[in-house]
C-alpha cells in the first residue's frame, strides 16, 4: 500500500504569509495526486488535482507542483477564509490520504 | 446538480453490523468510468478510504478492511450501500460519501455531507 507523508503537521501563520505544505509518498504515484481544504463540521473540497490542475471556482492564490513522490501545495498570501485542515490523496493505486495539515493564525 | 447524502444509523453496539447508504443525483452509475466511494473520519483524526465502487460493478477495497467492509451498488434507486461488520468504537467516525472526478481524474471530486456514526454499547 502507498503511504502519504504530510509535513509540517500544524503551521502557523499570519495573513498574507506564503504557505507551503509537503507532501511526500512512500512510492512513485506519477501525477496523480489532489489536495483537498477541510474545514471544522465539513466536508473535504477538492483544491487541486492531477498535482498542478486548479479546481474550477478555487482561487488562483492556491497552486500545486511536483511529481514521482515529492509534492507542495502552495497558497500565496494567505487569506482568513484559508485557516483550515489540508490533505494531500493519492490515485494513482487506489487511494490514500496524507494526515492533515492544519493552518493556524499566528 | 450533483448531490450525495449519507443516512444510517447514528449509534450501533460493538460486534454489529452498520449498513449506510449513499443516495445520490445529478448523474448516473451507469456512465462509463463513474465511481462512488466511502471515506471516513474519526473525530479529529485524519480522512481514510474504506472502499468504491465502479459503473461496471467493479469494486475496490482498503486492504486493511477488506473482510468487514462490503460496497454495493443499486442503480435504479441511484443509491450505494455500505456494510461494516463486527463493529468497534474505533470504527466510531463520520462517514462520507464521494464521486469520482470521473474523465478528469480518479480523485474525490463531490462529497457527502457526512454522517457520524458512533459505536458504543
């Protein structure tokens, strides 16, 4: 089974700070990867898929890069609407997510 | 308009059986390439696939649950059901229901509300 590998687990950080979270898999998954946006009571919205795609209607401060088992999410200047929980899910072999990210207010 | 909606039981004893049903709209299980699968998070914790299923009836499970864990299909009632044996309080999580990005890709492109289910005696 692939394992996912997020870090930093919990980041803090202040509005209009870059973010950037890890995501690493314990075997090549090619491209297929998405990020997901969680917040508290909700269900995941997809941010990101095929590693680089932007979901239709996600603000384009959120960017994704990577490839093989090296991956980061990206958030340019930070907003308060984008404190949350993020996870990175592998499709390559059935599926997998990572352990969550969790964006503070510094 | 796609839409999916978990229901079942909110609380099940230890050793049972829990059975939840995804009930969907806006598209078909007929479609070719479509899927619809069961994520799951304990209070807290983070999000874990338990199994999908695809148009063709085809169906994929999470190793580690793979002998309790049972997903069909009901097409006309564009519904997916969920079968859990030998229930656990660690089992104890909200449940969801997901669709498949379909031609763009296999990841969880629409979501359930959720259901929290809690298992406790």
């Amino acid at each position: 089974d692939i394992q996912m590998t997020q870090s930093p687990s919990t980041l803090s950080a202040s509005v209009g700070d870059r973010v950037t979270i890890t995501c690493r898999a314990s075997q090549s998954i090619g491209i297929w990867l998405a990020w997901y946006q969680q917040k508290p009571g909700k269900a995941p919205k997809v941010l990101i898929y095929k590693a680089s795609s932007l979901e239709s209607g996600v603000p384009s401060r959120f960017s994704g890069s990577g490839s093989g088992t090296e991956f980061t999410l990206t958030i340019s200047s930070l907003q308060p609407d984008d404190f949350a929980t993020y996870y990175c899910q592998q499709y390559n072999s059935y599926w997998t997510f990572g352990q969550g990210t969790k964006v503070e207010i510094k | 308009q796609i839409t999916l909606k978990e229901s079942g039981p909110t609380l099940v004893k230890p050793t049972q059986t829990l059975t939840l049903t995804c009930t969907f709209s806006g598209f078909s299980l007929n479609t070719t390439e479509m899927g619809v699968g069961w994520i799951r998070q304990p209070p807290g914790k983070a999000l874990e696939w338990l199994a999908l299923i695809y148009w063709n009836d085809d169906k994929r499970y999470n190793t580690s649950l793979k002998t309790r864990v049972t997903i069909t299909k009901d097409t006309s009632k564009n519904q997916v059901v969920l079968t859990m044996t030998n229930m656990d309080p660690v089992d104890s999580a909200t449940y969801y229901c997901a669709r498949l990005g379909h031609f763009r890709g296999r990841f969880f492109h629409y979501w359930g509300q959720g259901t929290l289910v809690t298992v406790s005696s």
